[in-house]
C-alpha cells in the first residue's frame, strides 16, 4: 500500500506555479536590463562574442533569481 498526497503529486504540485508566480517580478527587471544592453549595443559593434556574453550573463542572472529563493524548499525535500 502507498502513501499518496491529497493533491495527487506528492505535495509538490504547488512548485509547478512557481515560475508563474514570478512572471511580472522577471519581466521588469528583464526590461530595464534589455534596455541598458541596447543602448550599449546601438553604440558599439556587436560581435558574436560580445552577444553570447550578454546572453550567458542574463542567463545566469534569471537562473539565480530563480533558483535562490527555492533553497529552502529544498532543505525540506
């Protein structure tokens, strides 16, 4: 016999709105960034390099703003 969850998921169906929850929080900031990265790149040349830089740093970045405050749901699992 197991033991189920009465959500059906383990519990764990509520990380799945997560991202959702934090969809206008990243928007914002992804805008005033974009923006910022733009005005630099309107006045220098963009090379390939330079590109693949901006979009790993904001890569990194997101995945932070992400992942950070989930460490404590973590501990627990």
């Amino acid at each position: 016999m197991a033991v189920t969850h009465p959500d059906g998921h383990a519990g764990l169906r509520s990380l799945g709105f997560y991202p959702a929850g934090y969809a206008l929080f990243t928007l914002a900031p992804s805008s005033v960034v974009a923006a910022g990265v733009g005005h630099v790149m309107q006045r220098q040349t963009v090379t390939p390099g330079l590109f693949t830089a901006v979009c790993g740093g904001w890569l990194l970045i997101v995945s932070a703003y992400f992942s950070l405050p989930l460490i404590g749901v973590t501990a627990q699992i």
